[in-house]
C-alpha cells in the first residue's frame, strides 16, 4: 500500500494560512483541509456549490464598439483599438457583473491539550482510499486522527482513537454567522447563512462516542467529548437535502468507510503508472521535494505527483456537482485570485488528462456546466459583436455567464468556446455516447461554429480574423493585446469545424449547413513561419512575435491538439518545435511548466520535458504536493508576481497530464508509446491507459525490453508507434486483445 500513501513528518507551516499546506480530502462535493495541528486544529469545508456574489444581467449593445475597433485595425491603428476595447464600452453603459467567487463553508475548531511534548508525529493520505490520518505520541499513549469525505454517503467521518481516554472541545464556525442554531442531544447543528447568494444551506455535526465517552454542550456550538474512541460526523448539504445524521447512528468507521471505497478505489485504479523501486516508496513528501530541490526530482516523486494530481482530481469530481475549479474543492478563505472557471487555459489544463487516464466520468458535468448558459453566451455573441451563435468569456462562475473581468484579453479572446468543444467531442471518441451528441455535444459545436462563420472576413482566397487575441500574449514592441489572426484562433476553429462537419455526417443533424461550415473550413490561411524557422504567433506582417511569455498558445495545432505531428507533417513539426524552443524560461509559471513539459513530451523531447518537472518542483511544489502559481522563494524558477503565492492546481492536473505524455499518445492514426521516455525513468509499467478504441497497459525495463497489451472495446486497425518511430500495425475485433514484444 506504501506506492498509495504519502506523508509528512511536520504539520502545515504556512505562517496564519495553514490551509495552503493542508491535506485535501473530498468526494467532488464537498472538501476538506487538515492541516494537522496537535492543540489547536482548524479543518475547512468547503462545498461545490457555495459561492458568494455573482450573477448576469442583461449586456448592452456595444456593437458599434466592435465595429469601431474592426475599423482602426484596417488603419493598422492598434494603439487606438486596445483603448477603444469591448471592456470599457460595457462599463461605460454600465455593465457592472462580477463572477461569484467560492470561499468556505466553515471550520471544525478542535482544541486538545498535549501533557508533554509529543514524538513520532506523522500526517498523510492514503489516496487509494482517500483518508487522511494524523497521528502522534504523547507520554507513551499513542494518538490518531482518521478521516475521510464519503463519496457514498456525502458527510465527512472523522474518527478520534488514543490508547486512553483523553479531552477535546469543539465548535463549529460557518463562513458567515447562523442564526438560530440549536445544541442537539448528542451534537450540535448551525443552521444555513441566510444570503440569497450562499448555495450551500446547512451544517451538522453528530459526535458518537465509545461506551465511556463523556459529552457534554456547556454552550451553543461548543463541546467538550472525553473518550478513548469516537466518531465525528460532519454533513454539509445543500438547498434540498434532508439526511439526518442521526441515521447513521449504529454505523461504524469500517461500514462506512466501505461504502466510500466502493465507489472511490475504482476510478483511482482504473489506471496505474509505476515508475518507483520499492524502497524509494516510503520516503515522506519533505525528503522527495528535498532531494528534487538539491539535484532532480526522482522517479518516486515523479509517480507521487502523478498519482496526488489525479487523486486530487478524483477528489474534486464528481458527476453530479460543478466541474473542478482553480483551487478545486479546497478554499482556505474568500475571494481568492482566479478562483473562478478559467478558460482561456486553466479549465481546459484541469481536463487535459481525464480520456487518457480512465476518468471520462468527469467530463459531463464540465459540458453541463457551459451548455446550461448557452442563452447568456447567446447574448453575448449579439450584443458584444452583432454575430449568430455563442461567446464564451474566459471567466465564468456558476451564476455567472457574462463578460464579467474587465481586461481586454479576456473581452477580446475568441476561442473560448471552440477549445472547450475540443473536450466535448474527445468524450463522444471515447464513449461514443451518440445520444449526449446529439442533444447537447453537437449542438454546442454548432451554437460555436456560428459565431466563427459569422466573425471571419474575407480577405481574398483566405478569411481574417479580428480583433484577435493569442492569450495572454502581446506583440514584442507594444501592448497590444488586441491584434489581428491569431494563430490559436485559426488552429482551434480549424478543430471545430472538422469536428463539426464529423459530427453531422454521423448524426445527420445541420445537415442543410454542412457545405457552408465546409467553404469556411477551406478558407483559412495556412500557418506562417517568422524569420526565426518558427511558427508565428500572429499570422499578420505587422506583428512580431514576443519569446517572453508564460502562455504558448499558438502551439495549440500540437498540442493540445493533433492536427500536426511528426508522424503527417514532419516540416511543419519542425517550425512548431522550433517556436518552443524559443520560450524563455523565467517568464513561466507553475501551470505554463506542466503546459510546456506537455508540449516537449508530444515532440518526443524526454529530457526537456522531464527537466520542466524538475523546475516544478524545486519552485512551485508545496509540503503537501498542492502547487502555486508562482515560485514564492522567488528562486529564479519563475516569473515574480507581486501578490502572494497564489495557490492554483491547474499544474498539479497539467502534470498528470505531462506524465501520462511521456509513456503514451493516442494519435488520430496510430498509437504511440513511450514517446518521450527520459532516462531517468529507464524502467516502469503503466495499464489501463485508454484510447478511444480501447486501452493499453505498457511494460518497459532497464535492458530495453517492451511489453504491450492492447485490448479493442471497438474494432481498430492502426499504426504502433514506439519511441517515436513505427514499428507495427495492430488490427483488432471489439473484445479481442493483442500482445507486443519489441525492444526499444
């Protein structure tokens, strides 16, 4: 079990924030931070759906804004159409909207008082079945905290054992004061802050205690429990719930910790990488991190970062609840930067790895999350810019659907829409879900397809594109955020539309408009090189490109996307691979590196992508393995940022994601394993990779010897791939599975 459990020999440091380092448990509805204090302990909760402020109001008509700016671009005026933005003509008519933001629910106080200094403390996760532990020793008497979020039963079980009786008061503090709770019999219950804009409606806390146990509730919301055993339940519903705790009572830890396991240790195993010897397995998260920080991070940190980025992942997402935010389900306080949905990268990052790794369960609530704004995105894209179909802001909340973040990349960005559809539709390859693309997959495309057609101007045999932004990027020379074709603006509504056009001869639906979205398709520009060999940022002579940013979005043809490879244009390849290369380090961030380690694995560069993990570790990696924006130790390992240490676990998803890349690519026509294999991870296995025909499982070893499993859920017939070069052809009927042996 040691390859699933990670510890820590110190509680969390961070000086009045002890939440940024504390362990994060959660069951995709509700989470929980524990920070493992021994005296004085404070663990959050959190809910998907408790989030303040926020909320859509009707969006004025700007268009003659977006018509002035079209015109002062043909002037080559930037410098006039980034002040003329679509921003500032919306406050101007006083659009005020804000997207919501989520904070806490509130905080379990547990106040202990140790008789004598304590020895062999110890704090960790078992992320196979998702329970926190804290334990340590007092004068001889051995104590421990177990915990964990019921993916079951949605209440939070925490059990309290010493090897003698021993005293704690508790208390329970919401976010925003109850009013008019209640000491109960055997615990106590706050009831629901009363602003309309709170989602979440109640906390309940149940204490049931072994047979010696002495509860006493002195005052509301306050008590004390003296036992050797006892359990603590801890339910956080929702508007509508009505489970009462007090039918759990007769339960026991086990009984309900099996019910929790059931549904959780199946999407943790769905699929495994190895890539640690044995003995490496034990050390705790302070000696990884370290030893990283002294010379490179191991291959035991490297499978520990896989497996806590999709064990938080896990944690954070569910089928029923909202998608994974900024810092998932874990909100140590309120108003937190970027905690909103942001999808101008961060959103797409979060779900990178999710086909690949066996968690496509995850998906539809992200598609649910979008699809039930379309009418205000509808709005948008009428108002904003005069066009049929939907606009997407990058930011959005859950009662928030309108351009609510007052900078011009994100009012002026285009493609928000069209890169999410990228998710949508690799869900229908795997699934094949044909009922979901009809009714909601294939009419989002379109709804974002319109809205293109309608955009692109012609410009001869080609079409053009603005204003057009390439987040967050500006040209070398100027501020110009708003500029005109964006690469990743016709890279992504090249996607689209071949997807689109996929999606109605399967289904038959906007059939009469196939030939229109087909003319459009044909009428993008080819991609252009700059007069370094690399692909150019902008696709218009009078902008420059800029090497000095964290964002490399004009990528986006090879990864994220799989329009370019070295397999079907290797020339082009080159000119992308040159573009990369060109990045300047120091103005990266803990997402853009797990986004960058991606990018060089998908080009089959091993070394550099595992040395960008690497610098991830030594600058943005915490205690705990949850990861900052920004290197806070101001090191040199990335950009500075003025604020704090923004805690943001886009690259704790990215780097699940960079991992999986190095071992294994579902290509469009082939398979391709061990794409980017570093030296350093010169032995391993992985199983239950998936591909939208099937899944994978992969054993390599010191000597070079390779190993596949290819076992079909549909019938295939396509190209293996094997450190970069082809190697066989594999046909395969649904159900029937294939063996390979080669040497690397």
């Amino acid at each position: 079990m040691s390859r699933h459990i990670y510890t820590l020999r110190k509680p969390a440091g961070w000086h009045r924030e002890a939440w940024r380092e504390a362990l994060p448990l959660g069951n995709g509805l509700t989470g929980v931070l524990i920070p493992g204090a021994i005296a004085e302990e404070s663990i959050t909760f959190n809910r998907h759906d408790f989030w303040l402020g926020g909320g859509d109001e009707p969006v004025p008509d700007i268009t003659d804004t977006f018509r002035e700016m079209r015109e002062m671009l043909d002037r080559g005026d930037y410098a006039a159409a980034n002040r003329q933005n679509l921003m500032h003509a919306l406050q101007e008519k006083k659009y005020g909207v804000c997207p919501g933001a989520p904070c806490p629910l509130g905080w379990l106080d547990m106040t202990f008082l140790p008789t004598a200094p304590f020895k062999g403390y110890r704090r960790g996760v078992n992320m196979r079945t998702a329970e926190a532990f804290v334990e340590f020793t007092i004068d001889g008497c051995h104590y421990r905290r177990d915990l964990f979020v019921s993916r079951a039963d949605d209440i939070t079980v925490i059990r309290m054992t010493a090897d003698k009786p021993f005293t704690v008061t508790y208390g329970f503090r919401l976010f925003r004061e109850a009013e008019g709770g209640a000491v109960c019999s055997n615990g106590f219950r706050l009831s629901a802050p009363k602003e309309k804009e709170c989602g979440a409606s109640a906390a309940r806390v149940l204490f049931l205690g072994d047979y010696d146990s002495v509860i006493t509730g002195a005052e509301l919301n306050k008590l004390e429990v003296t036992g050797r055993e006892y359990l603590i339940l801890v339910r956080c519903g929702s508007h509508g719930s009505s489970t009462e705790l007090e039918s759990f009572e007769g339960e026991t830890y086990e009984s309900l910790l099996a019910r929790h396991t059931a549904l959780h240790t199946p999407l943790y195993d769905a699929a495994t990488i190895e890539l640690a010897d044995d003995e490496t397995l034990t050390a705790t998260n302070e000696q990884l991190l370290a030893d990283a920080y002294d010379d490179v991070a191991s291959p035991a940190l490297i499978e520990r970062m896989w497996r806590f980025g999709r064990y938080l992942f896990i944690s954070a997402a569910s089928d029923k609840g909202n998608p994974v935010p900024l810092y998932g389900l874990w909100h140590g306080r309120e108003y937190l930067p970027w905690a909103q949905y942001v999808a101008n990268e961060n959103v797409e990052m979060t779900y990178w790895h999710t086909m690949v790794g066996g968690l496509a369960y995850a998906v539809p609530a992200l598609l649910r999350y979008y699809t039930s704004k379309t009418e205000v995105f509808r709005e948008c894209a009428r108002q904003m810019f005069g066009m049929r179909g939907i606009w997407i802001s990058a930011y959005t909340a859950p009662n928030t659907a309108g351009a609510g973040v007052p900078v011009s990349v994100i009012s002026n960005w285009i493609s928000c829409a069209g890169w999410l559809c990228r998710h949508f539709w690799d869900y229908y390859l795997y699934t094949r879900d044909e009922n979901l693309l009809r009714e909601e997959i294939l009419p989002f495309m379109h709804e974002a397809a319109l809205f293109y057609q309608d955009y692109a101007v012609a410009d001869g045999d080609f079409i053009r594109l603005y204003p057009s932004v390439s987040p967050e990027n500006t040209p070398t020379g100027r501020p110009d955020v708003v500029a005109q074709n964006a690469t990743m603006d016709f890279a992504i509504m090249k996607e689209l539309l071949t997807h689109l056009l996929e999606g109605i001869r399967i289904t038959g639906l906007y059939a009469d408009e196939a030939e229109g979205f087909r003319t459009l398709l044909a009428r993008i520009p080819a991609y252009q090189l700059n007069e370094d060999g690399a692909v150019k940022e902008w696709m218009h002579p009078d902008i420059k490109d800029n090497y000095h940013h964290r964002h490399l979005s004009h990528i986006y043809p090879v990864f994220p996307g799989t329009e370019v490879s070295a397999h079907n244009q290797p020339a082009l390849f080159e000119a992308f691979r040159k573009a990369v290369s060109l990045r300047k380090l120091g103005s990266q961030s803990g997402w853009s590196l797990t986004h960058m380690a991606s990018i060089y694995a998908r080009i089959g560069e091993a070394e550099k992508s595992l040395e960008l993990l690497d610098i991830m570790a030594k600058g943005v990696v915490m205690d705990s393995l949850l990861t900052t924006h920004n290197d806070w130790r101001n090191m040199g390992m990335t950009m500075t940022w003025g604020g704090d240490a923004t805690e943001q676990l886009d690259a704790n998803f990215g780097a699940v994601n960079a991992i999986q890349e190095m071992i294994f690519c579902p290509q469009e026509s082939a398979l391709s394993f061990l794409p980017a294999l570093p030296s350093r991870l010169a032995h391993g296995s992985a199983r239950g990779l998936c591909f939208p025909e099937g899944t994978v499982d992969i054993l390599w070893t010191a000597d070079g010897h390779v190993e596949i499993t290819v076992r079909a859920a549909r019938d295939l017939d396509t190209a293996v791939l094997l450190c970069g070069k082809e190697r066989d052809r594999i046909a395969l009927c649904a159900g029937e599975s294939a063996t390979l042996l080669y040497q690397r």
